[in-house]
C-alpha cells in the first residue's frame, strides 16, 4: 500500500513532491502524497536553507510552486517580503494565512534552521479546513521534531558580508548648481547661483562656503556584517523525542563612523535570540504530548530618534529616504571649521546624514516574544478500532518597546551676502537648534496576544482490503488581540473532513467548514464552506502495471466554496468594523443659535449596508503529479477562481443626488485563472550527483464587477482590467519648441515648454487632461509571471548548487524623489537624471527639461516613467564541502562536517539598471553579500 | 498515568473556560437613531444641518470673495478670487460654483434622504 509507494519513491534521491509523507497539511493524521487529494507543495529544508537569510520567510524567494515570495527592503531589521499565493485576486486583502506548526504567528522571529518543512496550501480542498482565513491560501511552517533513539548536536557558523548595490549616484556641487540654475531659467526665474558661486563650486577653494559632499559615500561604510550562530540538540529515547535550537543573529549596518561617541555606537544594528523547544513524549502506548515552546528577543537600533509613541516605523527619520535622498552636495558643509554641525533655513541640519548618525545618539527596539504551545493526542481504539482524539492549545505573546535615546545638536552656516572681486566680502551667521542631553522615552508601542484552542475527533479505519475511510471532526476557537482599538477578533471554527481511498487508487476528500468570527454584522456571523476533492493514481491500474517509465502518475481536481470576514475597507484601506450600522456623526456649525451664536449640527454618517454576505471564492483546481525516469517530479497545476460578494464602495451605482456616503456592498467580483508547475530531477552519472528543478506560475486575474461609476470616456474603464492595473498618460516624446506646442493639443495640466512631455490624445477630444489616462504596463503590485530554476552537483562531497528566480509582466513607475524626479522642494539630482536630461540640444533625450518646482505635466504616472520590472536574479549559489567519512570516523566525535561559502542575490539581470527593479524607491538599497560558513555535526 | 490524568484535567477546563460565546465582542461604538432621539439639542442638530449645506455667504465659499462680488455693483478687489469666476467668463459647466452646482442640491438631497431613512 502505501509504503510501497514510498519504497518505490525513495529510490530518488531529493525528490521534493513525494518523499514529504511526514509534512502536515493540517489533518490529525498525516498524508503521503501519494493519496493527497490537494494542491500542495512542499519546500524542505535542504532546499530553501541557502541563503543565511535572517529568518524564513527571506529563504523562500523563488521556492515552492504556486507561491510568490517578492523582496523590498534592504535595511536588515526591517527587510520582510511580501507573500501571495497564485497572485493578487481580490480588491481587498490578499495576504495568504501564515501558519507556525499549524497556529497563526509572525515569522520574521523564526530562524530558517528550526523549520523542518514549509507547506504551501493552495486550491480549495487544501485550505477548507482552515475557515474564513484561508480563502488566500496557506503557509504553514512546520518546524523540526526529534527523532526516536538517535542523538545528534548540530553546530554551525556564518559569517557573510553585505554591501549596497546599485546605490543612487547624485552630481556633485558644481553640476548641482548648474542644473539648478538651468531648472529655474526653464521655468522663467531668476537663477539662484551667481557666476562667481559658480566659479567657487567648481574650484572648491571655500569647502565651507561652497562644499562639495558626497553624503552617500561620506555617511555609508562599504561594508555591514552578520554573524548567525546555531546550536541544535536533536534526538530521543524509547518513548520521548527532543529538538532543541539556540540561535543568535547579530548585523551590523553600514554607517561609515559609528563610534564617535564615549560608552555607545550609533550603528544600524540587528540582533537576535532565539531558544526553540520542542519535545513530543509518549505518556503511555495510547497517549502521545507534544510540546512547542519558542522564545525570542530581539533588540534593534538605529541612529536619531524614533516615535515612541506609534508602531509605524515610516514616520521616523531614514537616513535613506529622507536624507540621502534628498541633500544636494551643495546643501551645507558636513561641519563649519569650529567644528559645527552642517545645516542652513533651506535644508536644516536635521537633514545632515553624517550629524544624524554621529552626533543624535541612538534609539533602540526590543521585541521579546514567547510561543508556545501543546497537543495532546489520545488513542481511542477501546472504545472502537480506529477511533482517536487530540486537544490543542497555545498561547503566544509579543511585545515591542521603543526607546528614544536620542538627542539634538546645534547646526549653523555661514552665508555670504555680497562679493568683491570674485572673492566673497561679507557673510552673516545661520544657527539653530541647541544640544540636548540624550533622551530616555520608552513605551510598549506593539503588542500581541493569541490563544488557540483546538479539539479533534478523528477515525481511521481499513473497512476492508479495498476500501479505507479516514475522518474527523475538528473544532477550532481562536482569541487574538492586538494593542489598540478594534483589534481584538475571535473566531470559531467546524470542520468535517472525511477522506476516502478505494483499493490505494482513487481517492475522494469531502470537507464541509462552518466558520464564525466576531467581525461580522450580526446575522451573518456564520458561514459553511464545502468543498469535494478527487484523485486517480493511474500508475496503479492494471494496464500501467508495466509501463518502464512512468513510476508515479496521478490526477487530481477539487472545487469548493470559500468564505471569509474579510472586512470593507475604507479610501485609506482601513477597516470598516460598523458597516451595517447607521451611524450618526457631529456635522458643522450654523449661526442658528440666540444672539448670532453657532449652533452644533448632527448628520446621518455612511449609510448602513444593505448586504450582509461574505467574500467568497469559488476555487477550481486540476493536477496532474508525475514521477517519471525513475529521476524526474512533476507537478502541474490549473486554477480558476472566482471571487464574488467582494465588499466595495457602492458610491459609483448611487448619483451623487443620494447627498450621502454610500454603503459598502458585497457587490465585486474578480476572476482569477492560471497555472503553476514544479519540476525536479535528480540523476546519478557515476560519481556525480546531479540535481535540477524549476518552478513556474502564471496567474493572471480580471476585475469583473466593482461597481465603477459611469465613465466619460471608455479609456477610464478600469472594470475588465487586472487588479492593481497601472494607469496613466501615453508619453509620445517631447515638445521641440514653442511651434510644437501651438500645433499639438492643449495639455491642460500646467503651461507646458519646450522640452516638456508631449501626451497622446487617448480619447480624442483635443484637449490632454486627465480624461487620457488609459491602461499603460502591468501591476506595480505582483507580477504575473514568477519563476525560479535551480541547478547543483555533487561529486563526492564537493558541489555547487544556484538558484535563480525571476518575475514577468511586472511593472514599475520610476517616481523616486531626486533619481528620476529630481530637483522638487529643493532635493538633489541624480548624475543619471543630468545626463539625459532634455536640453535644446539634447532632443533626442531619456527624461524631460529641468523644472525647479514639481512639474504638474511632467511628474505624473506616464508611459516615460513606466518601466518593465522584470528580472532575472541570480539567488543563492553556493560551494560546499563536506568532510569525508572515513576522514571523521577517526576522530570518534565528529559525525559531519560541512565548508561552504555562498553569494546571495549576487546577479540582476534587469530593465531600471540604475536602481533595484525590486526597491527602487527612496529608501535602503537591497543589499549582496557573500557568506561563508561552517557546520559540523557530533 | 497519573500525569496523563492532569494533563486531560487541565484541558478539559481550559476547554470549558473558552467555550463561551465572545462572537458579539465589539469594541467600537456607534451613535444610532436611539442615540439621536434622547436630547432635544441633538434633533435640533440633526435639523440644523440641513441649513450647513446652504452659502452662509460671509466670505467663506469663495476664498474670501462674498456673492455680492459676483454682481456688477461689486468688483472684488483680486482679480484671481474664485468669486470672479463669475464673472470673468470661468463659469463652466466643469466650474459649476455653487448656484447651480451639486453644492446648491445639498439641503434638498439632506431633506429628502434624511425623510427616506428615518420614516418607518
């Protein structure tokens, strides 16, 4: 039966789809593969461990077929990616359910090295059983377990190097006052630098009247460095199985001169601990306990100050996007000769990189988190063969506190008022701000409380030789709370899955959820969810019996209903809890009141919503699992989903003669349909081990319905177009000169000039407004290709193995301050931006004319800043050698041992080139790094 | 089988504690028709909004400008005042102002609407 497939399976050596019998998918009793009726895909430790990542969800780029893994951040503590399953499919939240051993949970705590598995759960039949949070898919984290008689330590270090790549490159002083001048004569104003500031830029003989800073080179280091240390105590006796997991992370980031100060650093610094345990105990024969206990610290700090009094980090001050970006080199010296702080009234010296990440001191972030949880699994058989039950419960806390140990400094300038004979004859003083002892506020700013109950009755039962029945009933209750107003939800959930196997061949899964969640309207609190999944393993049937090639075939196919409490969510993507309630709210004042006074109005709020449903999705998946060759692992797989009663603004079906805002109604429908495939081929040409796979997803979606009011011009449609469409004007070059303009239709966004962007009449009313704005590109949001391929080889412990993923049919809007948009509220510019400029000579050029204020023609989503986001990178590679056996067997001690050096994302082949296509705005550079490490085994 | 024992006991009681119905937790509040009805300030209120909706018109539509500018006794002293929209040939269907615009139809949209919702 089964564990003759297995046998027949274990031949290849990493097979990724079918050695994985031990991997959860959420049931009481685990499945192989062989007999799964789902779309599932496995990614093993062995695979996705190659990147020395800081935690696990940065392992996963470009693993496990049908998931989306896409990078943003480059600043180490804050560096998380962003998750979807089959892309984006709905106007409202699309972030699938994270899962640690099966509970909801943060990962950015959990190391790659305690993950055993990580299950990506995709069609309906997958997901049933995890009501109203699964409708977006699942990411289960499965972390390691011990194992029965065995004892093994697991010791290893890496140290890895980052640096910045693709750092913005802004112009130097001398140019920086030349294309300001030329800005403000293009807009017809006076320039701001005289001939001989000019002079004096270009000759730097006054470095602190007219400096010259390169801030990118003088506030950021060349290098950061991590150090990731792992212990790991693995095994188990007769009737107990432990693991148990140190780790420690430390990074430290790239400011230049962090130790200018007495007793601190003022470095970018990460740190980590984590303590992992988890133990599963055999209490007697039929009673099995199982026990998770993580616990994690993590301390971050920065230069400058942080808001302790919110949880958003965007409002701090980055070095990155509110500095570096943004400082010209001919702002302000770093210091004036007394040794002051650099800063004038244009650019303050709150905005001097170099004093912010030397002279402010330093904040800090601690994160302390505990989860934990335990699971007690019953046998029943005496009351009936095959009957047995299980109770879980967990608890997890986290817990943020900021503290602000910054201070403030005195910055000043001279400025010099007037010139005689090219040298400057007068200057006045500029100072501000005043030097403040380091400050000491300090408060909880996140905080996070879960507990899980769960209960599962389950049998498990061979009826007879032919037929086998497996089923359970799983109750579910969940209380999660955030700090905060309206973030406390509770949910209940019931799920039948029944799965049925006949003769090991076919298989048939009905599952049926009834779900609750206290963030419904009363009345529609409740919601059942069935779902019916089939497969046919034809490798089984008599006529395949023989049949050299074909090892392991199947087909699979499920369809299901989803539901969920996903909520309205306002213009500002917040929430909308009330919804079905009219509410009324304080309106303005009238003089109504005795003796002219104001009298105080009341006014009837949103108008309660007249539908009670919930988004549902209705999930349609066929399959096909292959192991062919005896080397080769398929998997293929096509979906379509539609999902409907999606919760949209109705204010598009209602006339503004309503006089009121307009309900949420569960009025929208997206279509999403695509296919995903994994391969992976494993060979052994004589002493080479050879290992090769890829994964592919094509996802592709339509908006449907979303109430769209009527438009003008069908241009301006957007119903029928992909979710997170780009929109924006056709660029069709520039304006030559002043004939040019008179000849082309009116642009009515601002006075246009020579050397403007020239637009496209879309709608051929003869007028450019915002009425042309059409569909241009593909979704900023989530690309619809992503792909990934893999290659290695070993011989005789030495290899090599590289990972390479990739996105299609992404788009990017290039709008980042000073790089491609430079020169507005006094920001700098790039030396790419100043070389491809247009000038009257310049026709021919990549970006328009200069303008010195934000240019209401220009700077606005186009075709000219669209760029093709796609790429190819080049994830993990590395080079491994693992000591020889019979070399360690003399040592008595040591079991394994493991050198390896790695590069992480050391290739992009792309379109921006000036800037990551993956984190091209203003803020930290993605970084490269090379890792090398050692792991040994006792 | 002693520890077993405990173990069960303590779920079992855990079990018991969370069972209990939490669905209709909520942490918001909102003001509802019942809430409206209690004072005589707030139906005074509720009425007195319809008249928010009308130009109060003591310069505070048109950047300063009163309708008054709008008429030939009064120029307004700046001639990029929105009130000179009036006047200066920028009264557009696209620039409706207020007489005609969708501004003028509030109190009547309120009234009717505000009639529609709470009549039974």
């Amino acid at each position: 039966m089964i564990p003759m497939v297995l046998a027949c399976l274990s031949v290849q050596v990493g097979a990724q789809e079918y050695n994985d019998s031990l991997a959860t998918t959420g049931y009481a009793k685990t499945q192989s593969a062989a007999e799964r009726t789902s779309s599932v895909s496995i990614i093993k430790n062995e695979d996705f461990n190659k990147r020395s990542a800081k935690n696990i969800g940065n392992s996963l780029f470009g693993q496990g077929a049908g998931l989306m893994t896409l990078q943003g951040n480059g600043q180490y503590s804050n560096a998380e990616p962003t998750f979807y399953i089959r892309g984006l499919k709905t106007m409202s939240k699309n972030n699938p359910l994270i899962l640690v051993d099966g509970i909801e949970r943060d990962i950015d705590k959990i190391t790659s090295e305690e993950v055993e598995n990580v299950i990506v759960l995709k069609d309906a039949a997958a997901v049933a059983i995890y009501g109203y949070k699964g409708i977006n898919g699942v990411i289960n984290i499965e972390t390691k377990r011990g194992k029965y008689r065995t004892k093994e330590v697991n010791v290893s270090y890496e140290h890895g190097f980052e640096w910045q790549a693709r750092k913005p490159q802004f112009v130097n002083s001398a140019t920086y006052a030349t294309a300001v001048n030329e800005a403000l004569a293009n807009d017809g104003m006076l320039p701001r630098y005289s001939q001989d500031e000019l002079n004096a830029f270009n000759s730097g003989t006054l470095p602190y009247l007219y400096p010259n800073v390169n801030w990118v080179d003088e506030t950021m280091g060349e290098l950061a460095s991590t150090n990731i240390y792992n212990v790991s105590f693995r095994g188990g006796a007769d009737k107990f199985r432990y693991y148990a997991l140190g780790s420690l992370i430390n990074n430290k980031g790239f400011i230049g001169s962090p130790n200018e100060n007495e007793g601190y650093s003022t470095q970018d610094q990460y740190s980590k601990a984590n303590l992992r345990m988890n133990l599963d105990i055999d209490l007697t024969n039929n009673t099995k306990l199982k026990l998770n206990i993580l616990g994690s610290l993590m301390e971050t700090r920065s230069p400058g100050a942080i808001d302790t009094n919110i949880d958003d980090t965007s409002g701090d001050l980055n070095i990155w996007s509110s500095m570096l970006y943004v400082l010209p080199s001919a702002a302000f010296p770093i210091k004036l000769e007394d040794g002051t702080w650099g800063g004038n009234s244009t650019w303050k010296g709150t905005l001097n990189p170099i004093a912010m990440s030397q002279g402010a001191a330093y904040s800090k972030q601690h994160e302390r988190s505990v989860f934990a949880d335990m699971t007690l699994i019953q046998n029943l058989s005496s009351i009936t063969p095959g009957l047995g039950a299980s109770v879980m419960i967990s608890y997890d806390n986290t817990a943020l506190f900021r503290e602000n140990h910054s201070k403030t400094f005195v910055y000043g300038s001279d400025i010099v008022t007037s010139w005689e004979n090219g040298v400057p004859a007068t200057t006045t003083h500029f100072s501000e701000g005043k030097d403040s002892d380091m400050g000491s506020a300090a408060k909880v700013t996140t905080y996070k409380k879960a507990f899980n109950v769960s209960g599962t009755l389950y049998y498990d039962k061979a009826l007879n030789e032919d037929h086998h029945l497996y089923s359970q009933l799983k109750w579910d209750y969940e209380s999660r709370k955030f700090i905060g107003l309206n973030t406390t939800y509770y949910r209940y959930n019931t799920s039948l899955y029944t799965h049925y196997g006949y003769k090991d061949k076919m298989f048939a899964d009905l599952s049926i959820s009834a779900s609750a969640s206290n963030r419904m309207a009363p009345g529609s609190k409740w919601a059942i969810s069935p779902t019916l999944s089939l497969a046919w393993v034809i490798s089984k049937e008599d006529f395949m019996k023989d049949n050299e090639w074909i090892n392991f075939l199947k087909l699979r196919a499920s369809a299901g209903v989803i539901n969920s409490d996903q909520l309205p969510l306002d213009s500002n993507g917040n929430e909308v809890y009330n919804y079905f309630e009219q509410t009324y709210g304080g309106g303005s004042t009238y003089p109504l009141a005795p003796n002219d006074g104001l009298l105080g109005s009341y006014v009837l709020g949103r108008l309660a919503s007249p539908s009670l449903r919930h988004e549902k999705a209705y999930k349609y998946n066929i399959g096909v699992d292959a192991s062919l060759f005896n080397s080769l692992d398929i998997t293929l797989d096509g979906y379509y989903e539609r999902r409907s009663d999606i919760w949209v603004d109705s204010k598009g079906k209602y006339s503004s003669i309503l006089g009121f805002d307009t309900p949420f109604e569960n009025a929208g429908i997206v279509d999403s349909w695509g296919v995903d495939f994994g391969a992976n081929y494993t060979k052994k040409i004589g002493e080479v081990k050879l290992n090769t796979g890829a994964n592919f997803l094509f996802a592709k979606n339509k908006i449907v319905e979303q109430l769209e009011e009527a438009r003008l011009y069908s241009n301006l449609v957007t119903t029928n177009d992909p979710l997170k469409q780009t929109y924006g004007l056709q660029a069709i070059g520039f304006f030559k000169d002043q004939a040019d303009i008179d000849n082309s239709p009116k642009q009515l966004f601002s006075d246009v000039k020579a050397g403007d962007i020239k637009y496209k009449d879309v709608n051929k009313d003869n007028v450019i407004d915002s009425n042309d704005k059409t569909a241009i590109g593909y979704s900023t949001t989530a690309p619809e290709i992503y792909y990934s391929f893999h290659l290695g080889a070993d011989w005789k412990g030495l290899g090599f193995d590289a990972m390479f993923q990739g996105t299609g049919r992404y788009s990017a809007v290039l709008n980042t301050k000073s790089l491609f948009w430079p020169l507005i509220n006094n920001t700098t510019i790039s030396q790419e931006y100043f070389d491809n400029r247009w000038t009257p000579e310049n026709q021919d050029a990549k970006y328009p004319r200069l303008s010195s204020q934000s240019n209401d023609n220009n700077y606005q989503t186009n075709t000219l800043w669209l760029a093709d986001r796609s790429f190819l990178k080049l994830r993990s590679v590395e080079v491994y050698y693992k000591l020889p056996q019979c070399l360690l067997q003399k040592t008595k001690v040591v079991r394994n041992a493991k050198l390896y050096v790695r590069g992480i994302d050391l290739l992009c082949f792309d379109n921006v080139k000036v800037a990551d296509p993956e984190c091209y705005g203003a803020g930290y550079p993605l970084t490269r790094s090379v890792v090398a490490g050692v792991s040994i085994g006792f | 089988m002693k520890i077993n024992k405990i173990v069960i006991g303590g779920f079992t009681l855990l079990l018991s504690i969370s069972a209990c119905d939490n669905l209709n937790y909520k942490e918001y509040t909102s003001q509802n028709e019942d809430y409206m009805k209690v004072t005589y300030e707030r139906v005074t209120g509720l009425l007195n909004n319809v008249y928010t909706k009308l130009d109060t018109d003591f310069g505070n539509n048109y950047s300063g400008g009163m309708l008054a500018s709008a008429c030939d006794e009064a120029d307004y002293a700046y001639a990029n005042n929105s009130v000179c929209d009036f006047t200066n040939g920028n009264w557009s269907p696209t620039n409706a102002l207020s007489v005609l615009g969708p501004t003028a139809m509030k109190p009547f949209k309120y009234v009717m609407n505000t009639w529609l919702t709470t009549r039974d």
